[in-house]
C-alpha cells in the first residue's frame, strides 16, 4: 500500500468522521418529534444517496452493473437493519443526552467483532474479547448514571442501535459486493414510509435548514467519505477514526446548545475510548508485524 494511498484513506475517513459528528446537533436544532425527524432525515438522505448511486451507475460500465439485479437479497437484508439503525439512533438522541448516545454506540465495533465470532465464525483474540468487557462495563455505567431520571430510555435505544449497527456491520461483511449506497438510499425512503402513519410534520424554516443540511449534506457526505476510505486503508484503521466522531459530536452541542456532560458520561467515554483505542492499536501493531515477517519472508525466498 503507498503512503499516498494511506494519505488518502486517512484524510477521506477522518474527514467522514468530522462531517458526520455535526449529526446529533442538527437533529438537536430540529423542533420536530422523533417520527417528524426520521420522516426529513429518511427521505432527503434517500434522495441525496439516490442521486449519488445514479452518477456511480452512470460511469458503471454494463458489466458492472449487471449484478445489481443479483443482490435484491442482501440489500433487503442490509436495507432492513439500516432501518432499524435510523430508528433507533433517532430514538436515543430524542430521549437521551447526545453524550450518552456517542458514548454507548462508540462500543459497537466491539460487540460486531463479538457478533462476527458466532455468526461468521472469526475468530477472535484475547485482546478483542477484554475490550469488549471494558466496553461493557463502560456501558453499564453510563446506563447507572441514568437511572431514576428520564435519560434510561434513550440510553437503552442506543444500546439497541449498537446491537442494530453490529448487524449492520457483519451483513456487510457477509455480502461485501452489495451497493452500500443504493441499499442506504432504499433505507432512508423506507424509513420514510414506516413513520408516515404517525403523521407528516412541516417544520418551520429554522428546522427545514437543520433537516436540510443534516439530510442532504451531513449524513451522505459523511457516508460516502467513509465508504471510500475503506478502499485506501484497512477496515481497523477506518474504525480508529471514526472515534473521532464520539470525541467531537458531544462538543458540537455543548458549544452551540450548552448541554453539559455528565460525569459518568465523561467515565463511559474514557473507558470505552481507552478499551477501542488500545485494541485497535494492538491489532494494526499485529498486521504490520503480519507483514513484515511475510516481506522478510518473501525476500528470504527470493534469495
């Protein structure tokens, strides 16, 4: 891999993870119910993606998209936990502290390399699984923090939209050549489509900018940055980044709307941070010295 190439990847997926940090404080902006939010958030991110997938298809050549018409099954799959995914993120910032929702979805790699172990049969090493206790125990204590107050239901739809993101992760990893954009794009209309029932909010003009900004620009943009980073540099390096977005998106709202951090939302965030960043530097040490014993091994032959 050249060093533009990693450059490259880095900048992309750094830059995705910024880009997208500013999220929760344009849903925060949006005076909208819960199902007033997913409904603009759904459908202007489903027409921004769909957009995107149309240029990509368009510079496609014949033989690149015919597969498109073999992968209705993954993408349904892929579509159906994105859903669950909007939901539930949406959910947990309409009822909890942006703090605490970053937080506790900031431990869903780890529970995806857990998922991975029994539903792909990864393996995985002592490393990941004392991660995924620290991890865990961050998580109970952000929770604990919560109780007796009207934060604990927002807590738990960001436990489940952790649960709902490992899912999401490992359908990716199953069916890799799947169109993550068009699927996206899918998800966000059928998101549309599920909360229409509850009634359409026309929101004022100081909500549409959020909505508009967040929907048409924040969400696509950012997933598309990261999307292509994953091209350029390994998915473990990918995942270190975007901690960024966990360290930036509760400043974001601090510093425009003043909501403070709690101090076991502060504790969470460094026993998780720690947990991920120690195991994520522990496990790219290990690629590299995965290849370099192959290189030294492969000159060794040539010799």
């Amino acid at each position: 891999m050249s060093r533009r190439s990693v450059a490259r990847g880095t900048i992309l997926a750094a830059g995705g993870a910024v880009v997208i940090s500013f999220d929760g404080l344009l849903i925060r902006l949006q005076a909208l119910t819960p199902a007033g939010v997913l409904f603009w958030r759904g459908m202007l991110t489903g027409i921004a993606l769909s957009a995107v997938t149309a240029v990509a298809l368009g510079r496609s050549s014949d033989h690149q998209r015919a597969p498109l018409r073999q992968q209705w099954w993954p993408m349904t799959q892929l579509a159906f936990f994105l859903v669950l995914g909007t939901l539930t993120f949406i959910f947990s910032l309409t009822h909890t502290s942006v703090a605490h929702t970053f937080v506790i979805v900031a431990s869903a790699p780890l529970m995806t390399g857990i998922l991975g172990y029994f539903v792909l049969h990864e393996h995985l090493p002592a490393r990941t699984w004392l991660a995924g206790l620290a991890a865990l125990v961050g998580v109970v204590v952000v929770i604990s923090g919560s109780l007796g107050t009207g934060d604990v239901e927002g807590d738990l739809w960001a436990l489940a939209n952790t649960a709902v993101l490992a899912c999401i992760l490992v359908t990716l990893r199953r069916y890799q050549r799947t169109n993550q954009m068009l699927a996206i794009a899918i998800s966000g209309f059928a998101t549309t489509l599920v909360v229409i029932p509850w009634g359409i909010s026309f929101p004022d003009a100081k909500t549409m900018v959020a909505a508009g900004v967040d929907g048409l620009v924040v969400v696509p943009a950012g997933l598309v940055m990261i999307t292509v980073a994953v091209r350029y540099l390994p998915a473990g390096e990918v995942g270190l980044l975007l901690l960024i977005e966990t360290v930036l998106a509760p400043v974001w709202v601090l510093v425009v709307i003043g909501e403070a951090l709690t101090f076991q939302a502060a504790l969470s965030a460094v026993i998780i941070l720690g947990a991920i960043g120690i195991h994520s530097w522990l496990d790219l040490r290990a690629q590299r010295l995965t290849r370099t014993e192959a290189e030294e091994a492969a000159e060794a032959a040539e010799a």
